[in-house]
C-alpha cells in the first residue's frame, strides 16, 4: 500500500477545522497531495482548507472515494479516530498524535491488523513520497526525489538527514516516520519488503534510538531476507539516562533491553552500517552513492 | 517511567499480590524494623540491577540494617541520588520470576515466567513467554500453560498472583509489571520485587498513578516536571556544562551524543515543542532558568529544525527569554534552520548580538566547543 501512493491517492484529513487540521491540509494540498475532504464535529463547517467537510468518515468516504486519511486528533482521541476511519473503509491512515495511551495503541493495531489496513504512528511526523505525495508534515524543505529510502523513528532526527541528503544533491524514494511511541502501526521490519521492492529505491537509511527491539527485529529480517539494498543506520541516544523516557515514550532503556549496544551489534552483524553521528552517516551516503546525484 | 519499588509494591498490594511488610528510611534514623531479622535495604532509585550496582543489602542485625542506610544514602546509584531506601523483613522460599508486559509488535500482553528468578533472569534465557490478548482472562489462560509443571501445592497461589497482576497492569494501564523475584512455597506467594513501568500518556485518566508521581518530586523530578509543563526536559548529568534548548526528541537526543563524543559534557535533554509556545517565551525561559541554576553550565546550545515552526517568531521568543533571564551569563550559539531563518537572523543580531547565529549544526557543535575550550 504505502509503495504504491501516489499524487492521486485521494486523502481526507480527520478533523479538518482544527487549527493544525485546518494548517497541515493547506499544506499537505499545496506540496500536490491529493485532499478530497475533512472530517468535523463542527456541524456549521461545510468547507475548510479549499475543500468540503463532513461530519464523519463514513460520508467522506462515501462521497470522495478516499482511501487515505491523516488523522488530526488529540492523543485521548486517536483510537476513536482510527475506527471511524476503518469502519468508513480507510486503507491507510496516519496518526500524529504524540503520547497516545500504550493501552489504545494496542486497541488500535489490533483493530488495523484485523481491517488488513496500514497504520503510521503515531507521535510521527507521517510519510511522504516526494514529488508524489505527502501525508503529515515532513517540512518541505527537506523533500527531494531521489534513490534513498528513510525509515525512522525521530522526526527532527529524519529532517537533519533528509535536509542534508537534499542538500548534497541526493533525495528520497519513500520517507516513512513510523514515529517514537512503543506500540506503533508500520515498524521498521514492516518497510524493507517494501524498500527492497521499490524501483525507485536504491539505499535505505534508518534513523533509530534506544528503547524497544524494532532496530533489533529489522537486523533479523535483514538477515532472513537477504541485505538487497545498502543498508546505513543513524542510533541516537548513546548518553541516554536509564529508567525515564527520552520525549518519546518508547525511548526507555532498562538494564540491558533496548542499549545502543545491542542495536548496533545486531545491524552491524546483518551487514547494515551503523553511525553514531549525523555527518558520519551522511558522508557514507554521498560517498557511496556520488553516481546517483541529479 | 519506572516507579520505584515501594510505589510498586504499593499498587501490588492493592491488587492483592503479597508484599512484604516493609518501612521506608529517609536519614540514619531508622526507628522500628518490621517483624524478625533478618532484613533486606534496597535503595530507592527507579532503574533496574540495582543488586548488582549495589544498592541492595541483606543485614543480619539493626546495627547492619542502619550501617548499610547509612551507607547508601547520599550517594548516587546508576546516576541517580539515593535519598530514600526500603528495610523489609527477609523473605524465604524457592524464587520465580512473573512478568506481564505489552509487547508492541504482537498488540497483545505478553506472560513471562520462569522457574528460575533472580538477577541473571535476562541472561539465562529460561524464561518462557506466551503472548495472549489484553484482558484478565487471556493472561490467566496463558499462565496456567507456563506453570503446568510446577507442584500443585502452590501452582493456585501463583496463578492468584498473575491474576492481581494481569488486572493491575490493564487497569492502570502499565507497559510492563514484572515480580522478580517471586517467592514461592505451599503457603503463599510474595513479591521480593516490583517492577512497573507507568505510562504517562495515559496520566491524565489514571489519577492513583498520577498521585504516586506527584508524592515524589524529587525521584520523580523528570516525569513531574513533563506533567507540570507540558514537555520533555531531563537532566543527564547535573555536573553538565552544556545547556540544550532545543526541539525534537529524536534531535536533541543526538546531540547530546555529538556533544559527548567530542568530549564536551551535555547538561540536560531537552523537547521544548516550538509548535506549542503560541506566542509565550515561558518554556524557554523555564528551560533557561533550570540550566543557569548549574553553576557547572559554560555554554547554552539552541537548535531547532523549522518545518513549521516560524523561526522569526521563535528568534523573538528567544530574545525575550534571554533578556527575562538574568542568571544566563555564558555564551549562547543558536542554530536555526528552515522556514524563516533568514529573518530570525536579523531579530537576534538586532535583540541580542552576543547570539552566536548559524543555520548550520556541525558550525554550531565547532562554536560550541570553541566557546568552552
């Protein structure tokens, strides 16, 4: 599903006349995404950011056709969000609230495994397939067609690489934030089919932290699946303080699980490269694939 | 967030898994033990191996009991300051280890249990885990299958436990509760341990957890200072000569490792979220007001990457927060990039000249060691 977006996926945007709503689809709609709609509980809101709004899902769907959404709700209120959207037939569905309750975010995985639809987040910034399509609020800036592949956890974290990317006349085929929470919708492990099947992609950077097993899952699969693409690793959170969590919730080391040790170990024997600093990775990015600027 | 033992123990026993009887220690003073010697001091801190670390004791005598207090009071385990410890009477019986956690790739709980506990639990890899959906009834189901071999003396009375810790963790909505160890034996169950990882998303509908925070707002500096304000700061090292305002977790996460790795000492980590300062310089000043209290600090670093953030606007903020700040008196390099840097440039050099300005962070890191050298 994600692969396959494109700049006529239609979107709508869950709760269009809030204020991020209402400013992140003006956005979304001016970088070329394809909004059709909003979502409201205001009941005198017909239009919002150029395009019609309705008062819930199901008539969104019926009447644009959309198959995405970018859900603009309060953290209490994402798992509400999430299963309007699914009843109303959303195949994917991005959700940026940061701090969603752990217990909600299992709710909501489960319920997206059982509609066989996409989740991504939450706490993310969303995904983007530049030049395409834009789901989120990835800072423009940072967006450059190009053959990297970027997974990560961290937002700011993703723009300081996609920007220095860009910069370096390199840019990116997919940009998924599968975002800093514990339990989350697409992980890492999720991506590398879709990476390695991809056209358009010829590296894969994958910008983790501490906490969690995703890096140590993914290095798993690499290993099952064969390294097909390069594959370059950013892990932040060397100097990270044990037992409290680093912003994002799932960024929670405890005694041994979840070290940059074990990450970087683990990647490192799957063939990955693995860097402890943002000029590292990049270098190693342009060096390796000087052939591939435009 | 861990809680600390005791906080745990406390919503254990609420859930009717046995506790020992125990008594907190705040200074040598210890008062009245409970019941016979001999007895357990644990330091309170919230990480784990503390065992191993050595901020658990076992003590034959009160004289041992209030020499070890003593001695691990005031120090620091695992970088944190020990100001609490807990005396128990000493628990006998076989030792297992129960733990109930979310595990975020299967959207369920997962059930661990092993016949062998103790503090070699992680490296031994006996532990059997079975993963069930998340309510009481599944957990109990999945458990009865992990202890089938155990002798049927006590196989209820660890079921009973599991069961008061299935329903203390989906009710209080726990990442992860873990008794480690359990001591086991035909009379009962008792928790040697607790484990709890708290969730603060979901604070605001779980007022029992909010309140074991708040009672602690010296072990629990960092979590209450997130709830008071609304977002991430956390102290990495108060020794720290290297004051972080900056956005993003991921961001700044990093940059504490780029500052280390170049031998500088980072202070604080900090996720100030210029999405949400809606025009007020509180949190910067807030921010500054916490690193100028270290009298260690000899320079502040600002970053924040714009995507939607109106640097112009921060640049004002900033400015302000500065001038509302008169403790700040070392040097501060401010790397600003993306959607109005330009202008925030000008407001700086025109509100505040002595900010070192760069939209460039390996520029900002030079300055910055440059500037404590």
């Amino acid at each position: 599903m994600i692969g396959s977006l494109s700049r006529n996926t239609p979107v709508i945007v869950q709760g269009i006349t809030g204020r991020m709503g209402r400013t992140h689809a003006a956005l979304m709609r001016a970088y070329g995404t394809n909004i059709v709609g909003g979502t409201s509980t205001r009941a005198d809101a017909k239009e919002a950011a150029g395009v019609p709004v309705f008062s819930n899902c199901r008539d969104a769907v019926l009447a644009t056709g959309a198959v995405a959404s970018v859900a603009m709700a309060p953290p209490l209120e994402t798992l509400a969000a999430v299963e309007e959207a699914l009843a109303a037939g959303i195949r994917i569905i991005v959700t940026v609230a940061e701090g969603i309750p752990l217990h909600d975010a299992i709710r909501i995985g489960r319920a997206v495994r059982r509609a066989g639809a996409t989740w991504i987040g939450g706490s993310t910034p969303g995904m983007a397939i530049p030049g395409e399509i834009k789901l989120g609020f990835i800072p423009d800036v940072c967006l450059r067609p190009g053959p990297f592949a970027i997974m990560s956890k961290s937002g700011t974290l993703s723009y300081e690489c996609g920007y220095r990317l860009a910069q370096a006349g390199l840019g990116h085929s997919i940009w998924v934030g599968v975002g800093g929470d514990q339990v989350k919708g697409v992980r890492f492990v999720d991506l590398l089919p879709v990476f390695f099947g991809d056209p358009r992609t010829h590296a894969i950077i994958l910008v983790g932290e501490i906490g969690g097993s995703e890096e140590e899952e993914c290095a798993d699969a690499l290993i099952r699946l064969g390294l097909c693409k390069p594959l370059y690793a950013l892990i932040a959170g060397r100097e990270a303080k044990e037992g409290v969590s680093m912003g994002h919730a799932g960024a929670l080391v405890l005694g041994e699980a979840g070290t940059l040790a074990s990450k970087t170990q683990r990647l490192t024997k799957a063939g990955a490269r693995v860097f402890g600093s943002i000029e590292a990775i990049i270098d190693a990015c342009v060096q390796n694939h000087l052939s591939l600027r435009a | 967030m861990l809680l600390i033992e005791a906080d745990g123990k406390a919503l254990l026993a609420e859930h009717g898994v046995a506790v020992p009887e125990g008594v907190m220690a705040t200074d040598a003073s210890i008062g009245d033990l409970p019941g016979e010697g001999p007895w357990m001091v644990k330091a309170q801190v919230p990480v784990g191996g503390r065992g191993k670390a050595g901020g658990v004791a076992r003590c034959q005598s009160p004289q041992d009991v209030a020499a070890a207090v003593q001695r691990m009071l005031g120090g620091r385990l695992k970088g944190y300051q020990v100001d609490t410890c807990l005396i128990e009477q000493a628990v006998a019986g076989e030792e297992r280890y129960l733990a109930i956690m979310v595990d975020a790739a299967g959207y369920g709980l997962r059930v661990i249990y092993s016949a062998q506990g103790g503090v070699d639990i992680e490296r031994s890899g006996s532990a059997q885990g079975r993963l069930c959906p998340p309510h009481a009834g599944a957990v109990a189901e999945a458990l009865a299958e992990l202890i089938a071999s155990e002798p049927e003396a006590w196989r209820r009375h660890v079921a009973a436990a599991g069961h008061g810790l299935a329903d203390l963790l989906i009710e209080r909505e726990l990442a992860l509760a873990e008794i480690n160890p359990l001591f086991v034996s035909p009379d009962g169950c008792i928790a040697g341990d607790a484990k709890l990882v708290v969730d603060l998303g979901a604070i605001e509908r779980q007022p029992r957890v909010a309140a074991l925070i708040e009672a602690r707002p010296q072990i629990y500096a960092d979590a209450n200072r997130k709830l008071i304000e609304g977002f991430d700061y956390v102290e990495i090292d108060p020794d720290g000569e290297i004051g972080l305002v900056t956005t993003g977790a991921g961001l700044s996460m990093m940059l504490i490792d780029e500052l280390a790795a170049r031998g500088m000492k980072p202070l604080n980590f900090c996720d100030i979220r210029t999405g949400q300062m809606r025009g007020s310089p509180a949190r910067v000043m807030r921010v500054l007001e916490w690193i100028t209290a270290r009298q260690s600090l000899r320079a502040v670093l600002v970053s924040v990457f714009a995507g939607i953030t109106d640097l112009a606007e921060f640049a004002h903020l900033l400015a302000t927060g500065i001038e509302q700040s008169p403790r700040l008196r070392v040097p501060m390099v401010a790397r600003l990039v993306g959607r109005g840097a330009a202008e925030a440039r000008r407001i700086l050099a025109e509100r505040q000249p002595a900010v070192f300005v760069t939209e460039d962070l390996e520029e900002a890191l030079r300055r910055i060691q440059a500037v404590c050298r």
